[in-house]
C-alpha cells in the first residue's frame, strides 16, 4: 500500500465524467487555476451521447435550452440545425466545445475510478483508477450523471443468445447492419421508443417487447432556419435568465391556471393546441396535472383517445394505451410516428402483460406462448438511475465510512451535492437534486458554479474540509419527500423511484419543486453563510493550498 501511495500524483482537484457536468466543472475549475485530473470511462467527451448512438436517438429537450449558457462565445458560434438534436448532432457540440475550450489535455478516457477515500488526517481524497493511477486531491467532483449505469433485465438467458445482443446505452460505434434482419426490441421507455419508430420504418422485421406502454407527444420537430438563429443569438442572455427561472430549467412556458378553472369545451381547444403543437407544450397548459388525480384522468383519457385514432387495429390499439398510473407520472417520451409504426406490416407488438418473456433462448425470445425467433435482440431496458454510478464503486468517507452504507436505505444528501460524512466531495445532478426532472445542463451550471463559489469561501476563510451538516441534510431530504408525497409522481412504478432495479431502497430520488426553487435553496444556503455546511479548519499536514489564483479568477 505504501508502495502505491508514493506513485500518487497530487492533484487539486479529481473531476470524474466527461458529460456535460463534468466538462463544465473540467473549464471552470481550469479558469481558476486548480491543478486538475479529470476521470472518463468513455473514449471521449459526450457522457451519455458518446454512449447512446442506436437509431433515432435524439434529445426530447429543445436544444436551445439543452446547450451551455456560461459562455457567449461558444453560444455565438454553435448554430443548432433542429428543435429537437439528434444524437450525432448533441455529440458534434459536446466535441466543440471540448476542443474550444482545450478540455481534452485535462482528462484520462477509458480510464474507470474504481476507488476513492477519504485520508481524515491529511484532509484529501486518495482516488484509484482500473489503469493503476493513483490521484491524491482536495476535492473531488462527481458528475458520474443521472443515467450512466445502464442495466440489462432480469430475464434468464441474455448470454445465450447466439444472434447480435445490442444494448440501446452501449450502442456499437461502429453502426451495425440491420437490414433485412428479424429484430426484437425489449423496452418501450424513451430509447425504445425512439428505436421502435426509426427501425420499423426500415428493411427489417421488428419484433416489441412491450411490458408497460408509455405515454408519448408529438415531437413535431422541425429544422431551425437562419432567421430564427439570428434572433435567438440576440436574445440568448434573455432566454438563459428565463430558464434559470423556470421549473425545468428550460424555456417551456408555466400555468397558473387549474385544469377545472375553465370550462370543458376551452380545455378540450387547449389540448388539441397543445397536440398540435407538439413538444412539452402539454405540460405547460394546465397548472395541477401533477396533483389532481381527475385532471390527470381528463388528459389522459385525451391522449389515449389520440392513440385510439391513430392506430388503425382496434385490438392493437388497446394493447397500446397506457393504463394503470397518472399520465407523466412516468418520464413522458415525444415522439415522431411512433404509434404510426404500429400500422406497419413489417412492425409486430409482443404484449408482455399477456404473454410475458420466459427467457431468452440461442436463437430469440421465448414468451409464454411460444419462442420468437431473432437475428438481433436491443435491449432498451433502462439504467440503475441516480445512484448506479455512484455506488459502482467503492467511496469511504470520514472514519471509513462507505457510501454504500450511508446510502443503504435511499440516497441523502444536501441539494444533490454535499453530503454529511463524506467532505470535500460534491455531486453536480446528483440524487435529491432536480436532476433528470429539469435540463441537465442548467442544473449542471449551477451546481458547478455553487461548488466554485463555496470552495472561493473556504480558501478565503482557510478551511481545509467542508460536509453537510446533519440537521440540515435531513431537513433537505423531508423536503424532498414531502413534495413528492404531495403529488401523483408516487403512483407510478419508474426509474424515478427506484422501481426498476431490484432491491433497490423505493423512493422519489430527485427533487420534484422545480430547477427554480432547488436553485433558491442553492442561493438560500450560500447567502447565510454555509450556515447548513460544517467546516473544518485547514490542517497543518493537508494539501498545499490551492493557487492564489483559485479565489481570483472567477
Ligand atoms: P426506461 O424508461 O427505464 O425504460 C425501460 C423499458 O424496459 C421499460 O419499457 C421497461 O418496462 C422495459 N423492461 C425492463 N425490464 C423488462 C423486462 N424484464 N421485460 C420487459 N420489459 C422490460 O429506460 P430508457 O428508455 O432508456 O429511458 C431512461 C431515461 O433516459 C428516460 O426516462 C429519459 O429520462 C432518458 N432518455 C431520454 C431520451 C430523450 O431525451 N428523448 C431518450 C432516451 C432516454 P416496464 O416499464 O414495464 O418496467
């Protein structure tokens, strides 16, 4: 151990991800002159675009809003071609940026941390890596990302299979062909969905595995002219402002107005708008869909009214229609055709309700009633969401505490990026933050920012380590809780609960009051003064102190 300990590299500060938090905290912390390491299991920048390449993968967020508003420059520069990016595209900005900025010197790729520890006596964290590296920092950021640990399902059989095993989240580089083959897709959230309406549109037999149907809008995507790019170059700092107000973090216009304030013929004309108009413009017509069980029912019913219409199939249809929880209780998905592909000759649905997968076989799938015989299995079967990467390897904190223990009954924290017993180490979109229910680069902005101004206090005040103070990581946590409870978002089984991953700890994982209000509580706990943080003065056998630089640059 010893041995190890002599090759450590020291370092400021150890930044682990290269999605869009990690290479914002990567320039940040750059600019203020801490001596960085960042950390990336992928091959490159990108977090989950530089993994997620399968057909038709694209972001359901306008990409105006899903785009960094830190720096006008680069906002100046990059035109977006859609409403809605396509993988390709989203990837081609996050290498942009990375090259502008010259974040690439400052990362290890396909480099995995595999432990990191906290030294109590010499106040920094000893970080390992799976290449041997051995890191010894002050502070230590994870933006490890809400969604990075994708997880197969519990099916029998997934390493028989003797046909190409795709995974939506770990999608080949090098595009496989797919043409003419018979195709079966598990998983019908977000990612199977945006498969399911790109390959049934092509040369193949598609095959759905569908368990629970999920609710989808129209995208209505539609390319960005040069008139429209004008403008909105002219109102960025305007448009960023309004999504740092916003409870998505985005542009998407709020209600105020209850769905039974107004009569039954003006909310029908709002939700035909609403359709018409595509995107998540539903979610901003009617102010309680989230916590009026018959308002939900009322636009529930609406969309699957809109299915019933569109898939010509009557019995197909009904196998379609989401049931048995609140619309937008599950992530909601935007889509292009998706319930279109039904009508396709080519396009097959396997109701999994009815006749559930037994297992997988050499040659497909195997449901109750028979075995589908594939060429190709996708497996779109989601990710051990919020706490997966975190808990993929080993944290200890103070006095050898893992965080594996800490985290045994559910993930707590304070914000979403301290917490008590583990100092110095901070999450950007972290569980109990808002996380995947807001823009991730809004929240990914603040939380950096917040980190760098709290870390500014403590050099200027000689603090040596700082953590989250019990009473007020536990008043956070009821917060958390308690807004959940008062809504429908607990009657659905998802990801956002945990529900997907057994034995996973059930409840809400992210804050549900809106980017806006986290964002208060953000600003709230700086301007009392870290009053909710317990610091620790510096010790004489700590780390160097960071440059002089590190509280001025900023
Ligand atoms: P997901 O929403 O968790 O969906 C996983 C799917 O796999 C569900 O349909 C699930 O069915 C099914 N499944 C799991 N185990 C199964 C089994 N044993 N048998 C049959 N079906 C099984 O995962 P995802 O689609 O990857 O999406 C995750 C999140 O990523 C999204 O909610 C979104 O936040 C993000 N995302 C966003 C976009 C976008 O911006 N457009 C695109 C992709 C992903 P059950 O529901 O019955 O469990």
């Amino acid at each position: 151990m010893a041995e190890v300990e002599m090759r450590a590299r020291r370092v400021d500060m150890v930044i682990v991800g290269a999605g869009f938090g990690g290479m914002y905290a990567t320039w940040k912390f750059r600019e203020m002159g801490f001596d960085i390491v960042s950390i990336e299991a992928g091959g490159d920048v990108g977090g989950v675009w530089y993994w997620n390449r399968y057909p038709g993968a694209r972001c359901d967020l306008l990409s105006v809003d899903y785009s960094y508003g830190f720096s006008d420059e680069i906002q100046q520069e990059w035109s977006w071609s859609e409403q809605f990016a396509s993988q390709p595209e989203i990837l081609a900005y996050a290498n942009f940026v990375a090259d502008r900025l010259d974040l690439r010197k400052h990362y290890c790729f396909d480099t995995r941390v595999t432990n990191a520890r906290w030294d109590d006596a010499r106040q920094l964290w000893v970080v390992r890596t799976d290449r041997g590296d051995v890191f010894e920092a002050r502070f230590c950021i994870m933006s490890t990302g809400p969604l990075s640990m994708p997880t197969d399902p519990d099916i029998p059989g997934i390493a028989r299979f003797g046909g190409t095993l795709l995974r939506a989240a770990k999608w080949p580089h090098q595009a496989p062909d797919l043409a003419g083959k018979r195709i079966g897709v598990i998983g019908t959230g977000s990612s199977g969905m945006q498969i399911i309406q790109t390959l049934g549109r092509t040369d193949c037999q598609l095959f759905v595995f569908q368990r629970t149907p999920s609710f989808t809008l129209p995208m209505r995507n539609r390319a960005l002219d040069d008139a429209y790019q004008d403008e909105l170059k002219r109102n960025y700092p305007a448009i960023r402002a309004a999504c740092r107000q916003n409870p998505t973090g985005g542009a998407r216009p709020v209600s105020t107005r209850p769905f039974f304030s107004l009569p039954a013929e003006h909310r029908r004309e709002l939700m035909e708008q609403a359709w018409a108009h595509g995107g998540h413009t539903f979610l901003g017509i009617f102010s309680d869909l989230m916590t009026n069980q018959q308002a939900n029912d009322q636009v529930a019913d609406f969309v699957r009214e809109k299915i019933s219409q569109t898939v010509t199939d009557p019995r197909l249809a009904e196998r379609l229609l989401p049931r048995g929880y609140p619309i937008f209780a599950r992530r909601p998905c935007l889509d292009t055709g998706y319930y279109e592909t039904y009508n396709l000759p080519n396009v097959h649905l396997v109701d999994c309700l009815e006749d559930p997968i037994v297992e997988i076989t050499q040659t497909g799938v195997r449901t109750r009633s028979g075995e589908t015989e594939l060429d190709v299995l996708i497996l779109a079967t989601g990710y051990d969401a919020l706490t997966g990467a975190m808990l993929s390897f080993e944290i200890t904190g103070r006095e050898g505490r893992p965080l594996a223990g800490k985290w045994a009954d559910g993930p707590c924290s304070l914000l979403g990026i301290v917490m008590e017993g583990f100092p110095n180490l901070f999450m950007t979109t972290g569980p109990n933050g808002p996380a995947a229910l807001a823009n991730i680069i809004t929240i990914s902005e603040n939380d950096v920012d917040w980190i760098a101004d709290l870390i500014t206090h403590m050099n200027r005040t000689g603090q040596g380590a700082v953590e989250a103070g019990l009473p007020a990581e536990e008043a956070w946590m009821e917060r958390v809780r308690a807004l959940a409870d008062n809504t429908l978002l607990m009657k659905a089984k998802t990801w956002w609960v945990g529900s997907n991953i057994k034995g996973k700890p059930q409840g809400m994982l992210m804050f549900t009051g809106g980017f806006h209000k986290y964002r208060e509580a953000c600003e709230a706990v700086a301007a009392s003064g870290y009053g909710d943080l317990v610091f620790e003065a510096r010790a004489e056998t700590g780390p160097a102190h960071t440059p002089e630089a590190a509280t001025a640059a900023q």
